[in-house]
C-alpha cells in the first residue's frame, strides 16, 4: 500500500528480515484536507476558547493559518469567511490557567499523588489538600479535579480555578478497579453529588416539553416519559446532595415544570420559591 498509494522506495532488507526506506529522510507525503475536516479544526479552536482554554486555542489558531496556506485558494478563501459565519456563547465560567490544566493532567495520567491550597467559597477560607487526581472534568465550562481527598477520606469535586500553590508529592496511587467515571458523574446533578441515591420525578407541561425535548438529556441516565396530554416527565437517580442543583434547575422552568419527586425535592422547590416571591 505505501509503495503503490504514497510512492514509497522501499526495499526489502533481508539480514534483518524487514523493510526499509531506500532513499534516506524520506517521509509520508502531506494529505489532502477536506474543507469540512477543518472546519472541525476551526470549530475546535473556539470551543478551546470557550472553556477557558485561551493559550491553547492561539496554538491550534497558528497551526489552522499554516494548513490554509497549503490548500486551494478557494478552500483558503472559504477559511477566512469561517471565523463571520460561526459564534459560540457559553454561560459565565472561572477560566483556569492552560498551565495548571496541562500539570494536573500531566498528573491523573502518572497516578501521581498531588498537594495543594484550596479555596472554598462555602468557608470563605483555604485548606490544604492531599488528592489522587483520577480524572478532569469540564462542566459548563469551568474545569474541575475529580479526585480522592486524603483529608475527607471519599472523593470530592475540585473546582481548578480555587487551587493554588500545587506540587507532587513524589507518591504514586492505583486507580481502584471498580471506580468508573461514568457512573462517577451520573450520580450528581450538575456538579453538585453525594448521599444516598434516590428517584428524581420532574414533570414538563406540554407548553414547556416543546423546548425540552430539543435539548440532549440533563443527566446521563435520564429517563423521558411521553405523556398523552403533550406533557414531559424526566426521572433520574442521583445523590440526595445533588438535589439542591435539581431544585435550581427546576426554579429556571417555574410555572412550567412540578418537582413530583422525591418529597425533599418538593420541598426545596418551596422553600426557594418563596424566598423569591418574599423577596419582589
């Protein structure tokens, strides 16, 4: 395939029982590029802008201006029109140094044990924290460490924007074999996770179920319910911590949208609703 698709001088060597190239600094020609397979390219450029990944994003910029050079003027042409025809507009993020992400992925990939000075906005004070980094996570745009806390002895959520001061601790960890990301995420609700699982019952009326049903699922195990009248019923399982997010997601669509279940659920809903109406 490479002598006849790329022209490759390639000669079979028999001492070592091989093959090898027969002109030497010879290298696999550069491919054709769709048009369609940069502006996936581009697209990826300003989703990088959009979580907070500024510095990366002028890299990958540089190298899209290098491959338009190469391609046809009307592809090049095409480019230079992309950045008017497309925007992208996230909700207000914490943006986080691209240096601080590049290191704390370097250390989820090596399992290596890490240090550093948290900030919690719930005590208004820092705390320094010892966590196995298992993985990051990007929510809405902001960056957080999912990771063992030595302190707390459980897992917890590391906002990356709120450490300072990080380090290695010289230590590597194991990833516990029965520990799945996935099943990690699923059992919170919009970053907020933790307790015993329950049911979650959140039901649309049929004005509101139009612009729901456009929307990818809330939660990675939701379940949609069709109802006759037109109307919209979601149910999930999560954390009774994260009920606190579902409270607030349901607040958004009020008027529209009944916490069903569970009752601590309801409650919440209340306590919130009434604390606005107090408050206008």
């Amino acid at each position: 395939m490479m002598r006849d698709g790329f022209g490759a001088p390639i000669t079979h060597e028999r001492g070592k029982g091989g093959f090898r190239y027969s002109k030497p600094g010879w290298s696999l020609p550069m491919q054709k590029i769709r048009e369609g397979e940069l502006l996936a390219f581009f697209i990826a450029e300003n989703v990088l802008h959009a979580t907070g990944r500024s510095s990366d994003a002028v890299v990958l910029g540089g190298a899209l201006s290098k491959l338009a050079i190469m391609l046809p003027d009307e592809v090049s042409i095409s480019m230079a029109n992309l950045g008017e025809l497309t925007s992208y507009q996230n909700t207000p993020f914490a943006p986080t140094d691209s240096l601080k992400l590049a290191w704390l992925a370097e250390a989820a990939t090596e399992r290596s044990t890490i240090v550093f000075d948290y900030f919690s906005p719930h005590t208004m004070a820092s705390t320094r924290r010892t966590v196995d980094p298992y993985c990051l996570h990007n929510f809405a745009g902001d960056w957080y460490v999912i990771a063992y806390d030595h302190l707390r002895n459980d897992m917890r959520d590391f906002h990356a924007a709120r450490l300072s001061k990080y380090s290695k601790t010289g230590v590597s960890f194991d990833l516990p074999t029965n520990w799945k990301r996935d099943d990690y995420l699923s059992r919170g609700f919009q970053m907020t996770r933790g307790g015993r699982l329950t049911t979650v019952l959140i039901l649309f009326d049929s004005y509101q179920a139009q612009w729901i049903r456009e929307r990818k699922h809330f939660h990675p195990d939701e379940v949609r319910d069709e109802l006759d009248d037109g109307s919209l019923r979601l149910s999930f399982k999560i954390g009774e911590s994260g009920l606190e997010a579902v409270a607030r997601f349901c607040l958004t669509y009020a008027g529209n949208c009944v916490a069903e279940k569970p009752k601590k659920l309801r409650d919440l809903f209340k306590q919130k609703a009434m604390k606005a109406y107090d408050a206008h």
